[in-house]
C-alpha cells in the first residue's frame, strides 16, 4: 500500500513536470510569433516598395502643354534664314552692270547649291511635321490655339520646302501658296491685289508733292542715323534694350531683328527716312517680337511665319500712314513691286522687269536693288519670282479693313493686339480670349494711337461713310469744280 502511494506520488510528481515543460514550449510558442513580427516590420520601414512611375509622365496644365509645343516649334525654325538663303552674291551686280544691263544675272539652281542652307532640308522637314502631329495629338484639332500652332509648324515646313527649291519654279509655287499673289482676291472676293497696285499706280503716278528740303536731303550717314534711333528707341522701350548698330551686309537701307535695328554702312539718311525707320522697324517690327518674347506660353508669337507677314509689314507700312512721316514717291515703291511682281508672274524675265524700273524714273542701282528683291530665289528668265514684295499693300488693306472692322462691331479691345506678336488676323480674337486664363500676355509695347483709340475711332467712323458714297459721282463732281477753275 505504501509501495502503490509512493509509485502514484512518483507518477504525479513525472506528470507535473512534463506539464510545466509544455507550459513552457506553450509559453515559448507563444512569443516566437512576435520576435517575427518585429523582424518583419523592421525590414519593412528599410525597404519600402516604390510604385512605377506613370508611363505618360507627371501630370501637365494645358499652359505647359502649349509652352513646350511652342518652344519646340521656336527652337526649330532657329536656323532658317529665308532672306540669307536667296541672297545673290556681289558678284552678280558686279557683272550684271559690266554686261551694261543687256545680260540676265547668273544665277539659276546650280548657284543656289552653292548657298548652305545650315541645315539638312529633309530632317528639318521631318522635325515640323512631327511636331504638328504632337500638336495635334496633345491639343486636337478642335482647340484654337492649337491651330494656330498646327499651321505654323506646317508653314515653317513649306518655307524649308521652298528654299530646297531655289531656283526653280517649285520655289515660286511654294512662294504664292505661303505669301500670296497680285492675283489674290481681298474678302469681298471680287477685287485683286493686282487691281489696287493698277489704281494706286494711275493715282501716285501723277501725285508729286515735294518734301520740305530740311526734311528731305539726305545728309545724315549712317553713323549718325544710328546714334538718333538709339536715342529715340530708349525713350520708347523702357524695359528693355533696343540696339541700332551699322552693318555692312545687309541690303536693304535697314533691317529689324528680335531686338535690334541694323542700318546698312555707307547709306544716307534724311531726317523724314529717320522718321520712318522709328516707326516701321521699331514700333512694329521690333516691338512685335519683344512682346511675342515677353509670352512664357505662347512662345512662338516672338517668330514670324509667312502666315504673320502680311498684318507685319502692312501695319509698319499702314503706321507710317497715320504718323504722317510717309510720302508718294515711298507709297509708290511699294506700289510698283507689286506690279512688278504681277508682271514677273506673267513671264517677265529679269532684264524686262529692271528696264520697266527704269522707264519709272528710278536711278540705276534702285533699278538693280528694285529687281533683285523680286527674283531672288527664283527664276530670272520669268515667271518664277519670289512673291514677298506683294506682301506690303495687301497688308496696308487688310489691316486698315481689320481696325475699321473691330470699330464698326464694337470689338476696339482686339486692335492692341495686332501688336501681341507676330499674328495673322485671324489669330487676334483667339489670343485676346487667353489672357484671363493666362496663356496669353497683353502687348507691352503699342503705339499711343493704340492705345487710346479715340482718334482713330473718328477717323474710321468717318471713313465707313465715305466707302457707302458713290466714289465715281463724288469725283466726278468735284472734277467739274476744279474744271470750272482752270
């Protein structure tokens, strides 16, 4: 009996002991989970997971989106240089006037392969046709501003186009489709380009009013031109620096850049031509191309396409016009280019064209200068001109029509932003929409008769009165007055 107690006692005492070894592999258990855990989270805070990066990119505004658009249309109409690429080497003036005038100049394709265009036509062609696919695609072709764009980058392409076809007639047809022709009809769509220059021809023709001596003689070089436009531009961009320097490549008496004027070396100046440089290459040429400069979105309003060159060089001209620094012999240059244009697309070959010049009083080295402008980059047997010239009349009318136009609708708000860049007419309203969303900045530099449009509000009030008389019994009228006096 106390044998059976002391096995039991022995049994309980072996059972206890394996239940205090389970309790404590229970207990063990029961913390290695958490010795895990912490490893696990320990790990976890090193080496967090990183997501892909979305394969469109971060997001961006529309503003970005149109920014980088348009940067990438200005950097890469960079190298071209229309004017440069036509230019016709000394030599060819040289011995044009050694031939006394009787022989056509040398020029045809083969020397313009000679003239580097610094870039490779069939990349640069490439490179605007992908950009206005990316416009496309980013902007769609039901957004404005996007259009603009679109045509621009696709016109920046023809130009390339055209100056690979130096020479020959492709270049003139590549010419009419991007600055027009005297053919052109004006929105009434009945009246030519061509018909004005025949009008204003008959008119100024017989118009000689003579420039006071003081204003007319020119007495000033070059040297000293520059010095007064330095001046005068100072006073006028106030932010920024307009520079006038003396250049002795260019052709022309002067030439406006983005931010400069050059005059060439050894021309002379009268105090009425100073007067018009002030206005035509710096009021608009120049200040145009600060304010497209001074946009962070709309980028390339600071470069002008084909497109642009019409409102350009019509609202230099028309601005001439309503300082009164213009006179009938300038209105008539530019006049007789587009006849002459006209007549050179009607198979008039350099040596018809120069002799006309001749027959209309101008000196011998206008005649030459005169003639050049019209066949450079084209074909000097006829036929083939390069079109630009025609751009100066057509540009007069239709920006005279535009301002009339926005007086008459009460829309005077667009006029100052003829001046916002280098703009086609049909940009104007799209680009003056986008200045409370920011894409685009008002115009910092206008003329003060742009500013304040009470002037010119008369002056077209008027003026939309007179185009409803019978112009042909008012004249009529009056003729039999002054008859009466003679």
């Amino acid at each position: 009996m106390a044998e059976r107690n002391g096995d039991e006692r022995g049994r309980k005492t072996k059972v206890g002991e394996a239940k205090s070894e389970e309790r404590e592999k229970v207990e063990g258990s029961a913390n290695m989970p958490a010795v895990v855990e912490v490893a696990t989270s320990y790990e976890r805070d090193r080496d967090p997971s990183i997501p892909p990066m979305p394969a469109a990119g971060p997001w961006r505004s529309y503003k970005e989106v149109v920014s980088q658009l348009a940067q990438r249309i200005v950097d890469a109409q960079r190298p071209i240089r229309v004017l440069q690429s036509i230019r016709w080497d000394n030599t060819i003036e040289e011995q044009f006037f050694r031939a006394r005038a009787r022989e056509l100049p040398k020029v045809d394709a083969s020397y313009y392969e000679s003239v580097d265009l610094a870039f490779d036509p069939k990349a640069k062609v490439a490179e605007f046709e992908e950009i206005a696919r990316d416009v496309d695609r980013d902007l769609g072709e039901s957004d404005a501003i996007g259009q603009i764009m679109l045509s621009t980058a696709l016109e920046y392409r023809d130009v390339v186009k055209m100056l690979e076809a130096r020479g020959t007639p492709l270049f003139y047809g590549y010419s009419r489709a991007l600055y027009g022709s005297p053919k052109d009809k004006f929105p009434d769509g009945k009246t030519t380009l061509r018909e004005l220059g025949h009008l204003l021809y008959e008119i100024l023709t017989n118009v000689e009013v003579p420039v006071p001596p003081s204003e007319g003689e020119r007495r000033f070089t070059a040297e000293q031109c520059t010095e007064e436009l330095n001046t005068r531009f100072s006073g006028y961009f106030l932010d920024d620096t307009v520079r006038v320097e003396v250049d002795d490549t260019i052709l022309a008496d002067a030439a406006a850049g983005s931010d400069y004027v050059k005059v060439r070396s050894g021309a002379k100046f009268s105090s009425r031509d100073i007067d018009i440089l002030e206005v035509h290459e710096g009021w608009v040429h120049v200040a145009t191309s600060l304010n497209g400069q001074g946009q962070t979105v709309a980028k390339w309003l600071s470069k002008g396409p084909p497109r642009t060159t019409a409102v350009q060089e019509g609202l230099a001209a028309l601005l001439e016009i309503f300082t009164f620094r213009t006179y009938p012999r300038r209105a008539r240059r530019l006049t007789d280019r587009v006849i002459a244009v006209d007549k050179a697309e009607d198979g008039a070959s350099f040596l018809d064209v120069f002799e006309w010049f001749r027959t209309e009083g101008y000196e011998e080295q206008e005649c030459f200068d005169n003639t050049r402008r019209i066949y450079r980059g084209g074909v000097v047997d006829g036929g083939a001109p390069f079109t630009k010239d025609a751009t100066y009349c057509k540009g007069i009318v239709l920006n005279y029509a535009f301002i009339r136009s926005a007086i008459q609708h009460n829309n005077v708000a667009l006029i100052p932003y003829l001046f916002v860049g280098k703009v086609a007419h049909e940009d104007v309203p799209i680009l003056a929409r986008r200045v409370v969303d920011g894409v685009i900045k008002p115009p910092r530099y206008v003329p003060q008769m742009f500013r304040d449009i009470s002037g010119l509000a008369i002056w077209m009030a008027y003026s939309a009165f007179f185009s409803r008389l019978g112009s042909q019994e008012i004249a009529d009228y009056y003729a039999r007055l002054f008859a009466r006096a003679s």
